[in-house]
C-alpha cells in the first residue's frame, strides 16, 4: 500500500520530507486521503493533479526485509514507520522525479 504526502517547496533550507502526522502542518504539510496498491497510481495521481508549488513523496510502510538502510536515514522516514520511495518536483516545465539520495534546493 501506498500513501502521498506533500509539502511546500522552499529554497533547500528545508529539506526533511513531508510527514505522515495529518496534525502536522509545517511547510503546508498535507497527506493525501486515499492510499494506492500499485506505485504507478500514486504517480498518475501526482502527474495528473499535483500542485506545482509541491513537492510530493509517495511512501510505504517499513519492511525489514527491504528496508535495512532506510530505517536509520531521516531524510527518508516520513513518520509512523512509513517511508519515502519516491519523490516528485516540478521544475523547468515538467514533473521530475529526484533521487532521494539528493538534498539540493527545490526552486
């Protein structure tokens, strides 16, 4: 299953993720009401109805089976054991997905 959460972009001062907390509201914070069995929903999703000023992360729940690096990376952990697998920007006209190894500026 999974989930897409956003937040506002900002000038890479801010760069932790957005989080799964619906009580969370720093950085325009929002997560997504319905959730997705296949990733490429989740991405049609965003391609089709995302917000330009976003940026958005579509997450899983932790699985230690395939997630023996993720769970130690802050930049990845978007909270009650949901995880960040992919992340997507608009930028130069178009949607973007970045490597989640990557903390640069989102402008």
């Amino acid at each position: 299953m999974y989930m897409i959460v956003s937040r506002i972009k900002t000038n890479g001062s801010y760069t932790k993720c957005a989080v799964t907390d619906t009580e969370c509201t720093i950085y325009g914070n929002k997560v997504e009401p319905k959730t997705y069995d296949d990733i490429k929903d989740a991405v049609k999703f965003i391609l089709k109805t995302g917000d330009k000023s976003k940026i958005y992360y579509i997450c899983s729940q932790y699985d230690s089976k395939t997630d023996l690096h993720s769970r130690n990376n802050d930049s990845l952990d978007a909270g009650n054991d949901w995880f960040v697998r992919q992340r997507y920007c608009y930028t130069n006209k178009e949607w973007v997905r970045i490597c989640l190894t990557t903390s640069k500026p989102y402008m």
